[in-house]
C-alpha cells in the first residue's frame, strides 16, 4: 500500500490515531508486531497500478508470486487484475472482498489453483450476476464506500459493515488451505446483504454466486516458486497497456 493513514480513514479501518500520517504499512505492522512479537512482517510502499519503475512493480510481483495466499483488500480493479495474474502465473490461492457503496453489503471470493476457476474467469461470473441484476442507478459498486439513494441522501458503509466483510474473508482465508472435500463453503464467491437493497431481501442475506459454468481451467502448472523473466515482462506489459 502506497497511501498514508489519515484521519477521515480512521473509521474504516483497523488502525487507530497511534498510526495516524504514517504509512498504512508501516503502521499496520507495528500493530501486528504489538498482537505477536517477533513476527517478520516485510512491507512494500508501492502503487502497484500507478507510476512507478518497472524494477519497483517487477520486484513487489516476484515477492507476491512467492507467498502461500494473496488477499486483495483494495476494491481496485486493477490492483484486482495484476494480483489474478499474479496467482494465475504462480499458481497461489486468491481471496478478495468489496464492500459496496453505502453499506448495502459486499463481496467475498476466493479462487483456489485447479479447484476454482481462476480469479479472472471468477470476476466475469460476478459481473455476469451483476448484468443479470442491475443495480438501481444511484448506486454504485465502483470502489467507493459512499452511495447516494433516490433522495439524494448521502449512505457510507460504516466500520462494523467493512468489518464483517473482512471477518468472512477471513474465514475464506483460513478454509483456502483445507483440501477441498473438507471445505465449509459450498461455493467460492457470496453476496453478503447488510440491507433490504438490490438483491438482498433482507439484513445479513447471504447470496451464493455460482461458477460452475467456468471450468478450473487457465492455470500455470504450479510447479514455479517464483515468476521467471517472461512471465514478470507479460505482468509489466499488462500495466504499461492499462497506462496507454
């Protein structure tokens, strides 16, 4: 994470005004160290979808390529998109989640290598529930916490509803290393509803979003332990396209 910790975030967050005007990062891991001491904890304050040298991205890639889980927290799209192909490429486990503009709900999701289809063909399944169910158009599900309804009153998503989101994809996280005939969750994606809104019939509905129509096709091998040079350069390309 590039950004720095300000007041006004403190509400949808997990850190408190200890970190305030601190990097997110460095702020973050004192608060993990303080939780378990002695835990190694490596940060990295890179915009990985912004201006930076293709040494700075290729080398944050190649450290993401090597973790066991990649978790995408941001709701940016193409934050989503270069860590999908990161854990296509390397063959890792993948959990991302979205809360929706003014607290309606969210999205959870995880795609697990050649159990799931992957996190790219999983984003096309919930785009094409999305398309099937339009939302009302004063709603937004563009990475913005902040919604206006018909009157144009303003709804933001509070601290708790960001924090049940986080805590399911918590439990997505943990259920992602179980083989998966041991798995809890039927499905690798859900609609959580926190209000009687777009989909949702009621508070705390649930909502299954099926990808059996995507086979656990499109993988890598899985046999590398790290993104050998062609693969980085595809990665590096993919972002100098977004850019143009």
């Amino acid at each position: 994470d590039h950004d720095v910790l300000l007041p006004e975030n403190l509400q949808r967050h997990s850190l408190d005004w200890q970190g305030v005007l601190q990097h997110k990062v460095d702020a973050l891991k004192t608060a993990i160290e303080r939780v378990a001491a002695g835990t190694q904890v490596d940060v990295c304050r890179l915009h990985i979808t912004g201006q930076e040298s293709n040494a700075s991205v290729a080398g944050a890639m190649s450290r993401l390529a090597s973790c066991d889980l990649l978790i995408d927290a941001t709701a940016n799209q193409g934050v989503f998109n270069v860590l999908a192909a990161v854990a296509r490429t390397a063959g890792r486990p993948m959990v991302w989640m979205e809360a929706f503009g003014g607290g309606i709900g969210g999205l959870v999701a995880r795609s697990r290598p050649r159990t799931d289809p992957t996190p790219q063909d999983m984003r096309c399944a919930y785009l094409q529930f999305c398309a099937a169910h339009p939302a009302p158009s004063p709603m937004s599900f563009s990475g913005s916490y902040a919604s206006e309804n018909e009157d144009g009153e303003v709804l933001v998503a509070s601290d708790a509803e960001v924090a049940v989101i986080a805590h399911h994809a918590v439990r997505f996280a943990v259920d992602s290393f179980v083989p998966p005939e041991r798995s809890k969750f039927p499905y690798s994606m859900y609609l959580i509803g926190f209000a009687k809104s777009w989909v949702f019939e009621a508070p705390f509905a649930a909502i299954p979003i099926s990808t059996a129509s995507y086979p656990a096709t499109g993988w890598d091998s899985g046999e590398k332990q790290e993104l050998d040079p062609e693969s980085l350069q595809f990665l590096l390309d993919m972002l100098e396209r977004r850019e143009q």
